[in-house]
C-alpha cells in the first residue's frame, strides 16, 4: 500500500508538470514474441541501419522489456538491479528530441528538442540509428557504499537492461549494438546531467539496412 500511494503520487507529479511534453507510450505486448532460445540463438550486434522511425507501438514494446515494470504490485523490474535501487535512467534520443523513460509511466517526458543521435557515438553509423538509449546512473539513489562500488554496480545493471534490449530486438528483427566509446563529457553536457549522474553506455536501436532473415532452430 505504501508503494502504491508513492506511485500514485510520483504519478500525478510528472503528469501535472510534464503533460505537455510527455509521450504516453501504448500499452506494452507482454505476450508472445520469439521463443527464448531462438532469440538467443539470433542475438548479435547491427551496425548498419536503414532510414526508418520505429513506430510507437514497437516503441513502447522495446522500452517496456528493458526496464519496465513487470510486477505492478511492488514496481519492480524487467531487469534487476542491486538492492533495488532502480538506479540507472534510459535517455531516449528520438530525430525531434531526447526524452526520459519513465516506467511508472510507461511514458517518454521530453528533455529537449532537437536530433542528438549523433552526439550519443563517435562511430559514423549511431547518426543512422532509430534512436539511441543513453543509460545514465544516479548515483543518489544509490546507498553510501563508495564511488568504486557504485560504478561496479552501476556497470553490470545496464549490462542486465541491454541484454533485454538485445534479445527484444532478435525477436522483433531489429539491429542493436552498445557502445563504450562514446564521449560521456559531451552526452552529460547534452543532456544537462548534475554530478550525481553518470554515463554508462548508449546503444543503437533501429531496422537493419538489408532486412535480416533467421534460421530455425532445428537448422
């Protein structure tokens, strides 16, 4: 009951002051999709991208199997993370403008306008990408155990979270690829980031330039 009064709460806050600029996303497929060992028979990393927007539907689908919420009841995730703390936060950059995911939700709150995509890589092809998901750790909702520890943590839950978004898009055809090099100085200028959040990684989503086709499993 405490949770959800705090949700409820977190909810009518962002509604009031971001309606404006919030993408409520469709309800999420939570069904279905490509049987578990095709899609980790077919996960790989895409580095080439046709000039495509991926639609909202697929859009909240992608999102929603990161880092949704899975288990209503407790706010708990389609990912785990270390004691709870649902630290890291996905940035969405979008060709009009880079949003923040916010799972309670199931919506995109518009951070600033404008196409960033290109800022969120230095390889040639992230300008291609559908869009790019910067993950950003807060490192305040994390307890007082020493910076070390907080990166270390920080690292293996977006690991967790980008795995999600590997296996979505092996079963939706989709291309991905994380990326480490990338300039976190310039992504947290981008995105007007305080000292308590950080860069992790950022990865490409988007629809693969020759359509890719799969083999079945018994192959």
């Amino acid at each position: 009951m405490k949770y959800l009064l705090k949700m409820l709460f977190v909810v009518l806050s962002l509604q009031f002051c971001a309606a404006q600029d919030t993408i409520f996303l469709p309800t999420p497929d939570t069904t279905g999709g490509m049987p578990l060992m095709e899609a980790l028979a077919n996960r790989k990393s895409g580095r080439d991208y046709a000039d495509k927007k991926l639609d909202k539907k697929t859009l909240s689908n992608l999102l929603w199997a990161a880092f949704g919420i899975n288990r209503p009841e407790s706010g708990k995730r389609t990912a785990p993370s270390a004691v709870n703390w649902q630290e890291i936060d996905m940035y969405v950059a979008l060709p009009d403008a880079i949003y923040l995911y916010s799972a309670t939700l199931h919506g995109l709150i518009k951070i600033k306008d404008g196409d960033y995509r290109e800022g969120f890589g230095k390889q040639r092809f992230v300008k291609d990408a559908s869009i790019m998901i910067g993950f950003v750790s807060d490192y305040s909702k994390i307890s007082p155990i020493g910076e070390k520890k907080k990166q270390t943590y920080s690292y293996v839950d977006t690991g967790f979270i980008s795995q999600n978004i590997y296996l979505f898009c092996a079963s939706e055809g989709l291309s991905t690829v994380v990326l480490g090099m990338i300039n976190r100085d310039k992504i947290s200028e981008i995105l007007e980031l305080n000292n308590n959040q950080h860069v992790i990684f950022t990865q490409c989503v988007g629809y693969p330039a020759v359509e890719q086709t799969f083999p079945s499993i018994e192959e």
